[in-house]
C-alpha cells in the first residue's frame, strides 16, 4: 500500500477512537486517581500522541518519496512510533503540556500506557484493519474513498 496522508490521518484517527480511548479509559480506571493526579491525565497523554503523530505523517509521506516503491514497510512504521511516543515524552518532560496536565506522567505509567495501545493498533493495520475494511489497503489508508 502507498499511503496518502489523508489516509494515514483518517488510519490514525479511527485507531485513537476505537481502541485509543477505551484502552486508555481502561487503564485510566485501573490506575485510579491518586497514581495519576486526574483521571484526564491519559487522555491528554494519548491525545499529545495523536496530535504529534498527525504532524508527522506529513514528513512520513516526504520520507516515503524518496524509497524506490514509494511504501511504507511496517518495520518503518513500529520505529517512528517509538519516535512519536519519545517526542511526546520529551515534551511532557519539558513542561509544554504542562498547562493541560495535573501532574506530570511518570514515565514507567506512561509507557506502559503506550504500549498498551501501540501493540494493539499494530496489529489491527498489520492485520485487522485488512481484514474487515477490505479496500482500505487499495484506498491508500483512506477510509471513505470509492
């Protein structure tokens, strides 16, 4: 598949609703709200997430040009996501979402809920996503296109 970033936004975005929020309300619940200062916390966390990662896709498709079938390889995709979960650290870090935060993440909680919802969305384009939207990988990613 050549993704176009409209279909990597549209991916991305169907993956933060449906396994993003609830995983991460999920885990929210679980943690409870003495381990992370307001139950909103993670949200803010997977939403820094998402608004990274859609900035992103932007020089992902400009990298994309440059390789001789013009795809994306998964093994490209599990590597920036790393990078998008260390850049939204590193600003967690510095204090620049500070002003939507409580308190700051831990790092131990918060890549543990990046796991918890990176491994799963892995595995849904990997496969899931293949499988039940069918013409998605002929549609570049994009979700609604004829």
């Amino acid at each position: 598949m050549i993704p176009t970033l409209s279909g990597r936004w549209q991916t991305r975005i169907l993956l933060y609703v449906v396994l993003g929020l609830p995983i991460t309300a999920l885990y929210a619940s679980y943690l409870g709200l003495d381990e992370i200062g307001r139950y909103g916390d993670p949200f803010v966390f997977l939403t820094a997430l998402l608004l990274v990662g859609l900035g992103l896709d932007y020089a992902y498709i400009q990298i994309q040009r440059f390789r001789w079938d013009n795809d994306w390889p998964f093994a490209f995709q599990f590597f920036f996501s790393i990078v998008e979960f260390l850049i939204v650290l590193g600003l967690m870090n510095i204090g620049l979402l500070d002003p939507f935060l409580v308190d700051r993440i831990p790092a131990d909680i918060a890549t543990t809920q990046f796991l918890l919802i990176f491994i799963p969305s892995f595995f849904a384009v990997l496969g899931g996503i293949q499988i039940f939207l069918i013409r998605w990988r002929f549609k570049g990613g994009e979700l609604g296109r004829h």
